[in-house]
C-alpha cells in the first residue's frame, strides 16, 4: 500500500510520529469569514478541557492545472506529498491582576431638593485626581466641598434616603444634624462633613466646643467652616402684617479662642455667609425666635486619624446634662 509522505500516525505505518497533549485536537476546518463578523469568526470559541490546549493549522493548497479532480472519478494510485499540519497550543491559566477602574465619562443622576431645609439631598463622593461635570437642566444651588487628600477612594453616590439623621441636643438646643460626610456615613480621606438645621429661637453648635489639637482618643486637630442660610419660619410670614413683611432673616455665630492661642468672633449671619473656625472654641450658633437656620459644616485637618473628636469648654459643659430631662423640639425632624 502505497503511504503518503508527510503524515501523522504511529511508529511502523511510515507516518511521522506527532506526540504530544491530543485531549484537545479538533477535526474541523474552519471557515473565516471576514465580511460577516470579523472578530467573532477570526476567534471562534472551543471548550478547553486541559490545561494545555493544543490544535492542528495547515494552509490549503492553491489551486492548480494539475491538483484537481474531478467528482466522481476514481483516486489516482500515485499521491503527490502532502503538508504537515503544524501543532501549536496554548495554556489556560487563572490570572490574577490589581488595577483601578477609572469611571471616565461616567454619568450619575443625582436628585436634588426644593431648599436645605427639605432633609438630605443626594451627593456623589469624588476622590482625588478626577475630574467631572456638574450639569442641570433647570438650574440650581450645588455644594462642592473639598479638602486635600493623600489617598484616592472610589467614586460613592448616596441616595438621600441612606444620609444618617441625628435629633442632637434636647428643649431649646434640639437640632437636626444630617451625617452625609462624617467617618461613620462614608469612607474618605480627610474630609468631615455633615448639614445641620435648628429652628428658630434654638441654639446649636452648643456647648461650646473645639478641635484645634491633636490628643489620640480625646481630640483631633480640624480647621472648619460654617456655610448658612436663614429663612423666616413657617407661619412668621403670616403673623407679619402686609405693611412690615417678615425677614430678613438673620442669626449670630460665636468663636472664641484660649489664652494661647486668642480668636474673638461674634458675627451676624445672613443666608450665603460663610464663618471660618480656624482653632478655638466655637459656639453657639443661634437661630433667634422666627428665623430658622441652616449650616454646611466641612471640616478637615493635618492627622493621620479621620474622626471628629471634640472637647467641650469646662465652663458650659454642664449644658449637655440637662438634656435628659427635656423633649426634642417637636417641629424636628
């Protein structure tokens, strides 16, 4: 029997001996058809069932005056050598790799609210080295916050729903104070940040407190910012008579510093102005009887530790002990 050069088959058939991992080798030719869809037919896709994945590639011969044949005629007793198919493999492997996802041109709808006395707003934490895009059909007012950081974290969007809300203080000194930013709502690097509402004829931001050094588990060093806006209270503008319209409203804020290191703030507010409480004690900030009062408080400081850890004046520290036997202003939340 006449044997063709160049084949594959075991040792004593004359065939040339191609030994290597076969689980895999597939009898199909495969046809590439670019003008359909290019990269799913130049890929293809095979069930792998080694490690090593091996299959065979042999290029067709072009066609000629004498390689054809025609159908139905009888096979020639002579062959002329055919070509060796060419084993090539590859090997699957589990990779494992770190790498940071970058939202670019990543879109979030967020949803506002009517004013900052309305509750919590949604809000999109933005990480150092990004940039974005603030846009709005219709207009409005938008907070941007910020403070330097040494570490990058993800971007974050919190819907209003899940901002903690906290009815701090009690009687005279009840207040709403809305947790979007601090350490215990959303991860971050140095920014502290958080909404507080205190109606009117309340004091907040009471007893006076500071933050200006670090003490590990008493106090962390933040320098903070106070942002306001007042309103008339509901029901103030109907009790004012046509000729005297109520407003504008206004409220006061007080800073105070210790002997070494003296500040001496006591500033009326108006809705936009902006409070600065570099070191010292701070408070109160009060909302007198008719007007209430609205701040965006950012703080952030130099320590290595996020968290906002204060110490009361010892002169008016005996104000928070009186709470426990009063009521929280009803008109909270």
């Amino acid at each position: 029997m006449t044997t063709i050069s160049n084949t594959v088959g075991p040792p004593g058939t004359g065939g040339t001996v191609n030994v290597g991992a076969r689980e895999d080798l597939e009898d199909f030719i495969y046809r590439v058809s670019p003008e359909e869809t290019p990269f799913v037919n130049n890929v293809g896709s095979i069930k792998c069932k080694a490690i090593r994945h091996e299959w065979q590639i042999e290029a067709l011969a072009a066609p000629s005056s004498t390689n054809y044949h025609l159908e139905g005629d009888d096979l020639g007793t002579t062959y002329s050598a055919g070509n060796i198919p060419t084993r090539v493999s590859n090997i699957n492997q589990i990779f494992e790799k770190d790498g940071i996802f970058s939202r670019t041109q990543g879109v979030l709808d967020l949803a506002g609210r009517p004013d900052v006395f309305s509750g919590p707003t949604d809000l999109v934490y933005v990480g150092r080295d990004s940039s974005f895009t603030v846009t709005s059909v219709s207009g409005g007012r938008v907070a941007l916050p910020f403070a330097v950081a040494r570490s990058r974290f993800p971007v974050r969007y919190v819907d209003s729903a899940s901002v903690p809300v906290e009815l701090r203080g009690a009687g005279s000194c009840s207040r709403q104070v809305q947790n979007f930013g601090t350490p215990a709502a959303l991860e971050a690097d140095s920014i502290i940040a958080c909404e507080v509402i205190t109606p009117g004829g309340n004091w907040s931001s009471y007893p006076p407190h500071k933050h200006d050094e670090d003490r590990e588990g008493v106090e962390t060093a933040l320098e903070e910012i106070y942002y306001f806006q007042m309103r008339v209270g509901p029901g103030a503008g109907a009790a004012s008579s046509s000729a005297q319209p109520a407003g504008p409203a206004f409220g006061y804020q007080r800073v105070y510093g210790t002997a070494e290191r003296p500040i001496d703030v006591l500033e009326e507010v108006r809705t936009d102005d902006v409070v600065l409480v570099p070191h010292g004690w701070h408070g109160p900030a009060m909302a007198p009887a008719g007007y209430d009062m609205y701040y965006l408080n950012v703080m952030a400081g130099p320590g290595q530790t996020r968290a906002w850890l204060i110490c009361d004046d010892p002169a008016h520290a005996w104000v928070r002990g009186t709470w426990a036997g009063q009521p929280v202003d009803p008109r909270l939340p």
